[in-house]
C-alpha cells in the first residue's frame, strides 16, 4: 500500500482527458466469456480492478493478447472450468466486485459457474439477490454453502426465457442478466432494467456478436435467444465519474480547466448539478471547460427551499458523485442536503472532512447536511485513509483545495478505479506525490 502527499491550494491549468469508463470495461470483459471467436476491447483503463480482472479470466483460460496498454484480445476458446474450484479462484474472485459478473456468461454458455462471496468496497450491504434469483427464474439451479461462502449455480438444459420483473434496478445484476439471457431459448423480458449508459454499452456489444436486444437505453428490454455468439470490436465510453471527478477537482481549487473527450452525450444531468452548486460549464463539442470563479453559490429550490441532491437510477445521479458534489458543496456559499440512498456506509468519511474544518452534520447513515464556507481554502489539510474507490478521490479533491499538506493512506482503493492519477494530476498543476508505506 502506499500514500498521496498532497500540498492543497494550488489552481490547475491546461487539460486533461478521462480514462476509459471501469464500469462498463468490468462487463464487457466479462462478456467474451461468452464465445469462443476472438473479442478486440479498446479504451480499457488501466488501472487496478480492469487488471485484476483479466488476469483473473487468464487464469480461467482465456486467451489475453494486449495490443497496446488500453486495447486488449480475449479468446475464451478454451476454459478450463476446473479453476472455479481452486483455492486460487476463489480467494482472488472474492477480492475483486467484478468478479460476479462472470457467472452469467458462464451459466449461459457452459451450464455451470462458481462464485465466491464477493468482496470490493466497504459502502453497505451488497446483495446479490437480483442476479440469482433472475437466474433461477430462467431456469438455473442455485445452492449457496454458507460455511465456504460459495455460491453454486448450475443448470442440466438450456435456459428458458421468460418475463423478469427485477426487484432493484441493479446495474451488475441487469448485466449478468442480460449475458445469461442472450443465449436462452425463447424471449427474455427484463422489465426494471438499469438502463445506465455503460449497460446499453453491453447490449451494443452483444447485439454486434449476434444477440437480439430490443429497448436498449430503457428500464424494458426483450432478448430473443440466439444459439451462439460470434466475435467483434468494441470501444469503451469515457469515465463519466472520473470526469465528474475532475469536474469537482477544477471547482475546488477554483480553476479553470478543460476536460477533452468526455463524452458530453452521456453524462446525463451530472453537469447541470455541478451548474447548481454555482459552478461554471461551458460545452465545447464534446470538450467541457471550468471556468474560474470568484466563489459558487449553491442553488436553492423553485420556492426557497434547501437544495437536495440524491443519487437514482439512471437517468438519475449515480451514487458514485455524491461525495464528490459534497466534497464541492464545503467551498460554496449556501447549504445543500446529501441523501445517499443506496449505500449506507459511503458518507462515513465526511468525519475526515470535518476534520480537515468543514461544515457538515452527518444526519444518518444516508444523509449529511453541508453548509458551505463561500471561501476557497476554507479547510486544512490533515492525514487520511481512504476507506473505498469513491470516498477515496473525495478525500483527494479535498486535499487538492485544503491548506497545508495532506496524507492519503489506503491508496489502493483510489488506484483500483484511477489510472496513475497522480501522474495526471501533476501534469496539470497539482502538487501530489505517491510514496511506499
């Protein structure tokens, strides 16, 4: 593990360009699991989740060739299912969240797949109730040994489609959902689809390799069954949250930054929520520029009332920006109302912040109530451990636009969802350096 030495209060300048999106590349690898023809991926981030992942298909039998650090070739013509049942599978599978999406590639095409009880970041409860009993429906047969903490699922026939009515809109379960379907007999109806850019990113991928995808971009998908899959070439989107990230990065230290090739089309309302809280956007085709402020101003509601922002399914806000909007929202003048819905552990690192001397009342577990300083460099800078990915680059921006010297412990967590972030970063004004534990 290592640590971030960050010293705050510098303003960033130039530009900067986001990663390739870890969410969607953590389903699209997982989906050439699904044939046995060559799959070419590009834009892949490079960073320490997407690694572990195809290492961990490497060792499944899948054939890995890098073409360069971000395009890679899959050829999963000969697996060895034999691994699932190796101490070596299961300790690295139940380290690693994305791991859960191999399941449903494995179910559709070989009948059989074995998970261990996954781990990832310590942000609540992550069920997993949506995936199987999806796949149960469809005709799979479930076991789950709770002394091994393994979940078994298997079937002796082809899946049957059939209707769905998922019971969250999970965007991994809507994933390996949506990879078991494709090649289950008949029609599968998904009706409370996650229906994120990076899940209609999969689907366009598997539509290429052959499946049938009908609503793709909307909570009800049909997929009729096709017998196999075939090979393609697909491009990851840009990191919607790695440029929210940035977003908050330039704000917080009052900078003015441009992002490139971010994606414009499918950020959703992630820059009008950052123009609430008073921060300038200027849309240059598919470039955003940050312009400087003197301080931002946080919004209110139609009738006066204090703003709230709280995450939802998509089209909504994606639960990984809240803290980076609160992390923002300790800068501006006026008061904002965090809800994070889904996780109930994600807003316990706002105790660093208010350590670091911002204003905020952590309600519960899901809500904290910020009441912006409307100075910049209104906090000090302090050491921290960075409990996930998430929680993790909040710590960074604050530390960004705090006075003084910071330390980032855990940093790990960071590295699993940025790439060489602080390369980046340095590269256009920040003082950041890594140093070994």
């Amino acid at each position: 593990m290592g640590t971030f030495i960050v010293e705050g209060g510098h303003k960033l300048h130039g530009s900067i360009r986001p990663q390739g999106a870890k969410n969607e590349a953590l389903e699209v690898i997982c989906a050439t699991l699904l044939t046995p023809e060559r799959v070419t991926i590009g834009n892949l981030p490079d960073i320490l989740d997407v690694r572990n992942l195809i290492q961990l298909l490497a060792e499944l039998g899948v054939k890995v060739n890098f073409i360069d650090r971000h395009t890679c070739e899959f050829q999963a013509d000969e697996i060895d299912l034999g691994y699932l049942d190796t101490p070596e599978y299961h300790k690295k599978a139940s380290s690693l969240r994305g791991s859960v999406m191999v399941i449903g590639p494995l179910l559709a095409r070989f009948g059989h797949a074995i998970l261990p009880k996954p781990g990832g970041d310590k942000i609540g409860r992550r069920r997993l109730d949506t995936h199987f009993m999806g796949m149960i429906s469809l005709g799979a047969d479930f076991e789950y040994d709770s002394e091994r903490r393994i979940y078994k699922i298997t079937t002796p026939t082809r899946l049957k489609g059939r209707y769905l009515l998922l019971d969250e809109a999970s965007v991994t379960g809507t994933a390996n959902l949506i990879m078991t379907a494709v090649t289950a007999e008949g029609t599968t109806t998904i009706y409370n689809a996650a229906c994120e850019p990076y899940i209609q990113q999969l689907c366009r991928m598997l539509t290429r390799m052959g499946a049938r995808i009908e609503g793709i971009g909307s909570n009800l998908l049909r997929i009729e069954g096709v017998e196999t899959l075939g090979g393609t070439t697909h491009t990851c989107l840009p990191d919607m949250i790695e440029v929210g990230s940035f977003i908050g990065m330039a704000a917080m230290t009052g900078s003015d930054l441009l992002l490139e090739n971010v994606g414009v089309a499918d950020l959703g309302i992630m820059p009008e929520m950052f123009r609430r809280l008073g921060v300038t956007l200027e849309v240059e085709g598919d470039n955003i520029r940050v312009r400087q402020n003197e301080i931002y101003e946080i919004d209110t509601f139609i009738d006066g009332s204090i703003m709230t922002f709280a995450d939802a399914p998509w089209p909504g806000l994606s639960p990984d920006l809240l803290s980076i909007f609160l992390v923002v929202a300790t800068q501006a003048r006026g008061s904002v109302l965090i809800h994070q819905k889904m996780f109930e552990s994600r807003l316990f690192f706002v105790d660093k912040l208010i350590d670091m001397g911002a204003r905020i009342i952590l309600c519960d577990p899901h809500r904290a109530a910020v009441i912006g300083s409307g100075r910049f460099q209104s906090m000090h800078g302090t050491v921290m451990t960075s409990p996930d990915i998430r929680a993790g680059i909040a710590m960074l921006i604050a530390a960004l636009g705090a006075k003084g010297t910071s330390r980032i412990q855990n940093i790990d967590q960071i590295d699993r969802g940025y790439e060489n972030v602080e390369e980046r970063l340095s590269s256009i004004g920040a003082k950041i350096i890594r140093v070994a534990d």
